[in-house]
C-alpha cells in the first residue's frame, strides 16, 4: 500500500482541529470540498496525504536518499516544537522567527500538491524567447541537485504524449506548442529548488507581521496553507514576489497567522482574519480547512462555489 506522505503536516493541521470535541475523541478538522461544497469532519492523520508522495530523492545529492527521510528528520522534526512554543507564546513576546520555523515554512508554501498544477501553469505561461527570468542560485544550492538527466514528458493540444523528451529539447517544443507534463520526479525536484529559493531568496526581502485572531474570529487553513500574491491575484508565480505589491500570508493555527509584504511597500494597518482567510480561499485547490464549520463555510463562500 507503501506510505501516506503529508504535504501538509499533522502537526501543521492539528493547529487549526475544533476545540470543542469531546475531550476522550480525537481531535478533527472540519473540511471543505471546492468541487462540492460538502463539509465533512476529518482528523488530521487523514488530511492532506497522497500515497508515496515523497518516496524519491527530489533533488538531493544522493540519490539512494528519499525525500520523505528529509522532510521527517531536518524538516519537520526541529520545526514541531519550535511552531508550538511559537504558536502558544504571547504576541507581545514574538520576536524574529525561529529559523527552524523559516525553513518548514519554505517547504509548506513549496510541497503542496495544489502546486503541482501551478508549476505546470506557470512553466507553460513563461516566454519562448529565450528570456531568462530566474534569478541566480540562492546559498545553498550546492546541497541540492536538480535536473538529473532523465526523459522528459511532453503533450501537443492535438492530444499526442511524447514520453522520451531530453531536457535541451524543452524549449524547441514549447515553442512548437508542446507542455511540459510533470512526472514525480520532476515535481520533487521543482519543490525542493522552490523551497531553497523561498527560504534563501524571498523570505528574508519581506517585512513579517505576527497576527493573533480577536476573540471570536479564527484562521482557515487549506491544501495551500502559504499563498501569495499580487493586488488580490492569489494564483502569481514565485517571481511575482519581486513586486512591491506582494502579498505572503501563512496562517500557523486558528488563532496566529503570519503576514508578510515587501518593505518598499506603505505601511499596512491591522489586517483581519476575514482578509487572511479570503486569501486562503482564493488560493486553495481543492479544499479548505478549519476548526468550526462555519469559518469553513464562509471560506467557500468567497469561492462562489456550492456550499452544502
């Protein structure tokens, strides 16, 4: 049956579970379906997996290693405490935040399976003029290797798949109409250069706002727990948060959320939940979650979906 691989971590949802369940039962999650609009109660064990998710090497040096390994013991496992204490700390205490939270974060806003699709979106969006948009490689690029040589895919609108694509061969396709199909491989190896790019590149140009939800109000989270954007465009690239304008919102539980924006930016005032959480709902894939149905409800209401 092999592993259920969390793109959102357990101890990430188990932040935002209802409070007011009975105290011998586990903790749940109310979840939100885009697609239908029907809300269902889930704990957090069965809550953002997909089977094997991270059962290849994703672009680390060694390629016997997997990435599921990397995620559990450098990733997640300095990350679990550190968000705790983080979280249940007061806000007049909040400082900087803690490296090991920086990191896991960069890897929350990356792993996504929602991202999956975006990666691909904003691969096929990108000029084939050979116009560089990348910036130069972030500190720490030399602890991963991305782009192992392997065959590519590609699909033509006419609906042909050609499956034996070299990597030199990309853009001579793209031109012709072609788009790049991601294989496992090729989406772990995008997640773990976004990560370092995040962590490395954008996070430290943000100014960073600690916020706690006033009595009475909570924070959603969704399968893009990390989203951001540009003048209430949730669905930018990463390379749109070079704009002034830029956006970053994390909500980290129910009560606490993160908000970031680039300094040249005017000084933003007190931001509400409702507005982290639009955003939330804007950029989410396929579901949303939180720890009262109806924070859940009004998410999917901005959706202008089906609520059920």
């Amino acid at each position: 049956m092999g592993t259920r691989d969390h793109y959102v971590s357990r101890f990430f949802l188990a932040g935002f579970t209802d409070l007011s369940g009975p105290a011998n039962h586990e903790p749940w999650l109310w979840i939100g379906s885009i697609d239908t609009g029907l809300i269902v109660r889930r704990a957090p064990k069965n809550v953002g997996w997909s089977r094997n998710l991270f059962s290849a090497p994703g672009g680390l040096l060694d390629p016997s290693d997997r990435l599921e390994r990397f995620l559990a013991e450098e990733v997640e496992g300095p990350a679990a405490p550190v968000l705790r204490k983080f979280v249940a700390a007061p806000l007049r205490e909040q400082r900087d935040i803690p490296a090991e939270l920086v990191r896991f974060l960069a890897w929350l806003a990356a792993r996504s399976l929602a991202m999956r699709d975006l990666f691909e979106g904003w691969i096929d969006s990108l000029p084939t003029d050979g116009a560089d948009l990348v910036e130069p490689p972030p500190p720490g690029w030399e602890k991963i290797s991305p782009g192992r040589e392997r065959f590519l895919t590609m699909e033509h609108p006419s609906g042909r798949v050609r499956t034996d694509v070299r990597s030199g061969e990309i853009e001579d396709l793209r031109g012709a109409g072609w788009r790049w199909r991601f294989s496992q491989d090729d989406f772990l190896e995008m997640v773990n250069v976004q990560a370092l790019y995040f962590q490395a590149r954008w996070f430290p140009r943000f100014s960073w706002k600690i916020l706690d939800a006033p009595p009475g109000s909570v924070f959603v989270t969704g399968d893009r727990p990390a989203v951001w954007g540009v003048d209430g465009d949730w669905s930018v690239p990463p390379a749109a948060l070079r704009d002034g304008h830029a956006e970053m919102v994390i909500p980290l539980s129910r009560s606490r959320a993160l908000f970031a924006s680039n300094p040249q930016r005017d000084r933003v005032g007190p931001i509400a939940p409702a507005a982290i959480n639009r955003a939330i709902a804007l950029g989410a894939g396929s579901w949303i979650a939180g720890c009262t149905e109806q924070s859940v409800r009004d998410a999917l209401e901005v959706r202008g979906g089906p609520v059920n």
